[in-house]
C-alpha cells in the first residue's frame, strides 16, 4: 500500500513536471520568433484600436522587431505589425507561414504597407492559408502595376476581411484584374472603405459573402446590376458613395434573395416618380436613405416589407397617403426634412416610432395618436412651433399620451410668436375662453344678449322710443315750417299762452281759468285746443305749432295729468322750446296734490321743473281766489307785438 501510494506521487509530480517544461519551451519559442528591442514611439501609435478576441496571454508593448516592422500588438491569439516595405515582406511571409491551420494566431492587423502589387498578393495568399480568421489593414499602398493574379481561395479559415485607406498608384490597368480578386473571395465578411474604389465584379459563382461594406468609396449606380450570386448576402454597406438613381438601386436588390438590411446613406439618390415599378429584395426589412436629394416620390418606390426606414435629411414636404402601403413599417425617421404636420398613419399600420425632429411643423395635430394608435415614441422635438390655441390640444396630448413624446419638455419649444421664443411648450397656457371657439361665440351671445336687454329695459324704463319719435315729430313740424310758402303765416305770436290740461280737469279750465284770463281789463289770449288747432293737420303738429305761436305755455297739473299722453307731448315740446330759445315760457299750476309715486318714469322732466321752478298752486279758499289771478295774470301780461319784434331782433 505504501509503495502503491510513492508510486502515485511520483506519477503526479512527473506530469506536473513535463506539464511546466512544456509551457516554458512553448514561451521560448514564442520569444525566439519575437525577439525585440526595446523602444520609444509616439503617443499617436497608441491610439490605432485594433480589434481582437479575448486574450490568454498579451504582451501590450510596442516595439521595433529585428525585422524592422513595428510590432503594436503581439498575443497568442492576436498580432498587429506597421510598416510593412518591399524590404522586409518577405521576412512577414515567411513568419506568416509557421501559423499553419489549427495555430492559435486569429486576428491579423497590418498597417502602413506599402509593397508591390505581387508582394501584396502574396501577403494575402499566405493569410489565405493560415490559421487567420479576421485580417486588417490599414493605409496600404500598392506601388507597382497591377497585373493578373491566380489567387487560390482553397482550405481557408478566413471569415471576415476589413481593407481601409487602399491606394493603387497604377493608373492604367485591367480592372478586373483587381476586382476579380476581392469578389470571388469565399468568405462570410468583407469591408473595402475610404479607399476610392470606382466599381466592384459580381462574384463569378454562387458567393459565401453575407456581410459587404464598401463606405465612403466612389462607386456608382452599375454596382451589382443583374448580378445573380449574391444569394446569401444580408447586409449591404453604400454609405457615402455616388449613387444617383434609386430606381436602379431597388433593381440591384432585386436578386439578392436573403437582403435584410441596405445603408444608402450620404449619396446623390433621387426620384422623380418614372412609371417602372421600383422592384426590392422581398427580405428588405431595414432600409437607410437619410441624407439624399429624395423628395415626396420616394414613398413610391419603397420595399413593400420594409420595417425600420429612414429618410432623415432629405427634402420630403409631404407624406403622401394612398400611394404605398408599408403594413410592416415599424420605426420611421423623417427628421430634418420640411414637413408642415404630422403623417397620418393610413398606410403605416404598424407604425411604432416615428422621428419628426427638425421639420417645419408648426401646430402639430392633437389627433395623430387616434390616428396612429400602434405609435410609442413620437419624437417631434426641434421645429418651429407656433404657440396659440391650435398647439394648446398638442400640449394636452403629452399629459394623456403617458410619455410618447421624446425629448419632452427641453426639445419642444415655442418660435412664434416672437414674444414668446425659448419658452418650453410645458409653460405656455391659455385660457379655455380664449382657444374654445364654441365657448367664445356662446359667451359673445350672452353678453350681447344682456347688453341688448339692458338696453330695452333703459329704453323701456326711461321711454326712450316715445322721445324718439316725439323728436322725429318736432324735427319734422320744423322742417315743413322752413319750407312753408311765403304767404302763410310762420312762428309769429298770436297768444298770450298754450293751455296744456288734462281732459278730466276741463271743467276747471273752462269755467275758472278761461273766464278770469280772457275777461275784464287787460284780457289774455289763450290758445286751446279745441277751438284753435287747425282741422287737417295731425295732433302733435297743431300742438307744436300752437306752442310756437304762444308767448306762454301753461299746464295744469293735477294727477289727471300725469295720466294723459298728450299733456306728457305737450309738456315736452314745451320743455323742448325751453332749451332751444333759452326763455321763460314755462308756467305750472299745482291743481290738485301729486303724489311721487304716481308720477311715471318718462315725466322725469316735470319732476326737475317742480324741483327747481316756483309754481302756482290753486288754493281751496276762496278769499285767496283773487290773489291767484293777480298772480297769474302778472307772469303772462305782455304786449303780443313788442315780443314779436323782440323775437324777430333776437333772430335777426
């Protein structure tokens, strides 16, 4: 037992031995090919990103190998070398021939290579065969002519190939001759960007590629036309290229049976609506045409199961609705175009997000939700809102919508009027009066309802019509009297004085007043209306022109009086003449007691002559009888014709 026990501590501690001895020669190995030296270099060579897997074992220094390349990078999964010349390629050749297939060496970065165009085949012949699934490079210059080469695509681990910043010297050479040779690549990822490239071949046969990138090249609308061997390829990168037609774009698509998403971004694309039908990959779900020159026709040449679309940065002023439907379309980005209001959603009945920023929206319509009741996120920030009641129903829809708006409240704020710009869209209010039209118009009702009824209860209360057409009545009495004829008599006076009574105090009138005045010494002539108003003309003319021809004018007043329409006509064209000629002519006679309550409202003016003039109130006694006369005699006692010619002076 104890020997079994040595036995098996032996064994253990031999194959921990051989286990150690291994991993220091494998590292002495690696140190041997990699010998270097020590040095400095600028801080800008730090900053190349180099993409790489996760790492075992990493040596992060830089260094100047005997070789005379710069070693960036050095793992055992990962190398990246600089300055690669015609002077030592092959020496890389030759090191990148020990990393054989099944070697642990991935990702292979070369930059600053500037070689002939055989030596640059050969680098790539070699990697081809190599354990090397992701190559770079970066700033390769090709600096002889470039001539047919036999590549041997053949038992490669290659999977993805990235070329930036490529120039070819050689201004005259076979086109193909180059391009041949990157198209037939049988690898799943291939990336040609910045390097000028004018035209890239359709693979010869059926292509492996699923992922091409050719950004910021020169390449035109020939590109894959009529070209049947990209049957797996899924992502397509054009981005700032020279593209022009996107009709000829969709026909490129067309035979790309597994294309799910195109970048065509940063071209010169338009469309002018031409009568053929644009004709997509049906598998085009993601589709980017942001910064183009497309205008409104573009929505007539759109894959029909697009599901994000982008046309940011274009010259769209309209979504036109009816002439394409997008059942799939979920996210769509139409900012920085001049759209004047929000796209319905009538041929996007999917529609989740929609991106408006930077239009020239004003007033947004309140109903697109309604409208679009799929949307989450709405992104209307950045334009030009106007702040008036129409934008008061947007407003309320941020508060119902539970958070669809992005960017609210700092990327919504107003730009008109000019008193309120930069105030957030949350701080502006305005009455409900002010933006409820129906509101408004019922409330101007109201007010212009009570006003006209306070206006006819003054009218009403204060006998506002009856002045009126007692005024009409008197301006017309005087307009026939500037016109009457020459012969016939005009305002001259004929009485002493106009009796104004009421019918029921006649008696009074024609057995006391009439007999005392127009009887005995120094009589008075009085003029009343039933035996001195002219047969022919209508009442309010007769009492108007007796008036005028009458140097007094006395009224009865009793409350009989106040009860009569025609003393209160009477009493107002007296009061009228009054005014007019600035005279005396007014006597009143208190018959009997009036008491205010049971004088109208319209005799407000008999009420201010009882206040401020002395008047003659008949007495019950009749010792005082006399003294009344005497009284009432005096204020009416004038010489008929001496006034008529002091009346003329004064006109005169």
């Amino acid at each position: 037992t104890e020997n079994m026990s040595f036995l098996r501590k032996f064994f253990l501690y031999k194959c921990l031995f051989a286990l150690t001895f291994w991993n220091h020669v494998s590292l002495s190995v690696e140190d041997e090919l990699f010998t270097s030296v020590s040095n400095n270099f600028p801080e800008d060579s730090s900053n190349q990103k180099i993409k790489s897997l996760p790492l075992l074992y990493r040596k992060s220094h830089q260094s100047k190998a005997n070789f005379d390349w710069v070693v960036i990078q050095n793992t055992t999964e990962s190398l990246s070398l600089s300055e690669i010349t015609n002077d030592n390629v092959k020496k890389l050749i030759a090191l990148l021939s020990n990393f054989r297939q099944g070697a642990r060496l991935q990702n292979l970065t070369l930059t600053n290579v500037s070689v002939d165009w055989n030596a640059l085949m050969e680098i790539f012949q070699t990697v081809w065969h190599s354990s090397v699934e992701y190559f770079n490079t970066n700033s390769v210059t090709q600096l002889s002519d470039v001539n047919s080469y036999d590549f041997d695509y053949s038992g490669t681990s290659m999977k993805a190939l990235t070329m930036k910043k490529i120039i070819i010297t050689d201004l005259y050479f076979t086109q193909d001759d180059l391009y041949k040779i990157f198209a037939d690549m049988n690898i799943a990822d291939m990336t040609i960007a910045d390097s000028e490239m004018i035209h890239m071949l359709c693979p010869s046969s059926k292509s492996r590629f699923r992922y091409l990138n050719f950004f910021k090249n020169d390449l035109t609308d020939l590109l894959f036309q009529k070209c049947d061997n990209l049957l797996q390829l899924e992502t397509l990168i054009l981005k700032k290229n020279k593209f022009e037609s996107l009709l000829k774009v969709s026909s490129m698509t067309s035979r790309m049976k597994s294309l799910k998403y195109l970048d065509m971004s940063n071209n010169l694309l338009r469309h002018d609506g031409a009568e053929v039908r644009c004709q997509w990959a049906e598998s085009l779900t993601e589709l980017d045409l942001s910064s183009n020159q497309l205008a409104d026709a573009v929505f007539e040449c759109l894959p029909a199961n697009v599901k994000k679309l982008s046309l940011q940065n274009n010259q769209i002023s309209n979504v036109p609705r009816g002439t394409v439907e997008l059942k799939s379309l979920e996210e769509l980005n139409l900012a920085s175009n001049r759209l004047a209001e929000l796209p319905g959603c009538s041929s996007f009945t999917s529609l989740q997000f929609l991106n408006i920023e930077m239009n020239s929206i004003l007033t947004p319509s309140a109903d697109f939700f309604q409208s679009c009741p799929r949307v989450r996120e709405l992104q209307a920030g950045h334009n030009p809102f106007k702040c008036s009641c129409e934008l008061q129903a947007f407003i309320r829809l941020e508060r119902q919508a539970g958070g669809k708006l992005f960017g609210w409240p700092a990327a919504y704020e107003c730009e008109y009027p000019e008193s309120l710009r930069g105030t957030q869209l949350k701080d502006f209010h305005l009455s409900p009066l002010a933006c409820n039209t129906a509101l408004l118009l019922v409330t101007a009702l109201l007010l212009t309802l009570l006003l006209v009824a306070t206006v006819a209860f003054l009218c009403i209360y204060l006998d506002v019509p009856w002045y009126v057409r007692m005024t009409w009545q008197w301006t017309q009495t005087k307009r026939r009297a500037r016109h009457s004829r020459p012969g016939e008599q005009g305002s001259i006076l004929q009485f002493h004085a106009f009796i104004s009574y009421s019918e029921r105090d006649s008696l009074w009138v024609k057995n006391e007043l009439i007999p005392n005045l127009e009887k005995g010494e120094g009589c008075v002539q009085l003029c009343q209306h039933e035996r001195n108003f002219i047969p022919g003309k209508s009442i309010v003319e007769n009492i108007i022109n007796c008036i005028e021809k009458s140097y007094k004018s006395i009224f009865v007043l009793s409350p009989n009086f106040v009860q009569s329409e025609w003393c209160h006509y009477e009493l107002y064209f007296a009061h009228h003449k009054l005014f007019s000629e600035n005279s005396n002519s007014l006597i009143l006679i208190l018959l009997e007691p009036i008491p205010p309550y049971l004088i109208p409202a319209r005799y407000h003016k008999l009420k201010a002559l009882m206040a401020k003039r002395t008047y003659l109130e008949w007495p019950k006694e009749r010792s005082k009888h006399a003294l009344f006369w005497a009284n009432l005699r005096a204020a009416i006692s004038i010489d008929l014709l001496k006034a008529d010619e002091n009346l003329y002076e004064e006109t005169d």
